[in-house]
C-alpha cells in the first residue's frame, strides 16, 4: 500500500535507515519494557522495537494507517510480538490507564509527534506524568531548542520552564529534512525527556505556578513590574529578591517557583 501521508495529521514519516537505527540504540528498548508509541506512521520505529518488545502499544489517529496496520502485523514475520493498536487522538488518550498499576510498571513513551500538534501533545502527556518513566520524542529542532533553552537565551520561555519543572530533558540528535518522506521544510531533533523522581523546586499550588508562567511569558519584551502588575506588587518583588526590572527570560524556574509559593501564601 502506498500511503499518502495527510497534512491534517502532520505525517512525515521517517526512512533514513542510519538515523532510525540511532534512535532505537538511544531509547535501548528491553523486552520487558511496557512502551507506547504515539503515531506509528508506516512503522519506521515500531518494527525495529518489536523485535525488542514483547508487547507495544501504538496511538494512531489515522484510520488508514489502522487498515494497513491490522494487515501488515498479521503476517507471519510478526507472529511472534503482539502490538496493541489504539485507535484514538494522543491530545485526549489517558496514558495512565496503561501502567500495570498491579505490579507498578510505569510507561515509556516515544514518537515521531506531528509538528503541528507537538506542544499540546507535550502538555498533555505532563499531566499524564505520574505513570510515565521516560520519553523519547522526534520534534521540530526549533522546538527542542526551547524545550532544554537556558534563561537569559532567545529560546528560552514558557515551554522550557513549563517541561523543565518537571522534566530533565537532553538533545540527542539532529535529524535533517531529507531522512523523511515528504521531506518538512524545518530540520527535526530528538530528545530525551525524564520525569524528575524528586521535583527540584515545588510549587505549592501549580495552578499558580501555571499562571505566574504564562503571565510573565505574555509579553515577552515588557519587564516584570508589567507582565506581572496583576500579581505581584513591588512589596513582592522586594521580598523575593527579584529585580522587577527583569524581563521573564532572566528568571530560572525556581524563581517562577518561588513566585508562586509567595502568591500562595
């Protein structure tokens, strides 16, 4: 079957054999292991896992994908592992409900995520966090860059400090346009994202973290006695050490911690 792949669904699917061999030596399967793939495409990265796995889950939300799917892991070559087609939207699926709660085996989870739905994905799956052990992502390198950004950089902003509190995430590898088919118009990376087992800083209450973030990201180039007026005044500012003249940018994520847990109080 030749598939045509769907700009609706963000499909380029991966065939650059080197590059597809360096990703599954950096996610390093084991047969155990209780994985799930988000958007299997044509199966660049599901057939070389499911000679590693026993079992593999797979999101996909393209129906088509599912017909050719259900044919092409009936063959004999496949007899041996079983993979578990979900078919369902990864922005709605509940992660969770595929940890082996008994035993307390949680997720790992990876994927070539749709570029176009790839921030969505990334929020949602933090709210699924608690079960997940680790994950391993192709994304548009531009997004990488800001997920691991440093403050005080130009890629540094809401995603990084949203995923950084809770993530240590590590760049891998850069992957250029042509190692897809269609080839994107942007070069991809793939990253590394690990749940911290003890958050660094906590927030006591990270619906106000949330919003501390996203307020003081709103306006990237107005400094903070402006981004966060509605918030926090300078008694704050003055209590916390933080120079209201700053702009969100400068600030570390344990500042933002910080910020919240004085709001909260």
């Amino acid at each position: 079957m030749k598939h045509i792949a769907k700009k609706r669904f963000g499909q380029n699917f991966l065939t650059d054999q080197g590059v597809i061999s360096r990703l599954v030596e950096a996610i390093s399967p084991k047969v155990d292991d209780l994985m799930i793939e988000i958007g299997p495409g044509l199966g660049a990265l599901t057939k070389p896992l499911l000679q590693r796995l026993k079992l593999l889950h797979v999101v996909e939300v393209d129906r088509d994908i599912i017909a050719w799917m259900q044919t092409e892991y009936a063959k004999p070559a496949y007899a041996n592992n079983t993979i578990n087609i979900h078919n369902a939207d990864a922005l709605k699926f509940d992660f969770t409900q595929l940890a082996d709660k008994k035993s307390g085996q949680n997720l790992r989870v990876t994927g070539n995520l749709p570029y176009n739905i790839s921030t969505p994905i990334l929020f949602h799956l933090l709210d699924n966090v608690s079960a997940i052990i680790d994950m391993h992502f192709m994304l548009q390198k531009e997004v990488v860059e800001r997920m691991v950004a440093s403050p005080s950089t130009a890629a540094y902003g809401r995603l990084s400090v949203m995923l950084q509190y809770r993530l240590q995430m590590d760049y891998l590898i850069t992957v250029p346009p042509e190692a897809f088919e269609p080839a994107p118009k942007v070069e991809s990376a793939f990253v590394r994202c690990v749940p911290h087992a003890v958050l660094p800083f906590v927030a006591k209450d990270e619906a106000i973290f949330a919003k501390v973030v996203l307020a003081a990201f709103g306006q990237r180039r107005k400094t903070l006695r402006n981004t966060l007026k509605e918030l926090l005044n300078d008694e704050g500012f003055t209590a916390l050490n933080i120079d209201s003249q700053k702009r969100a940018e400068n600030l570390a994520v344990s500042d933002f911690v910080a910020i919240a847990n004085y709001l909260s109080n």
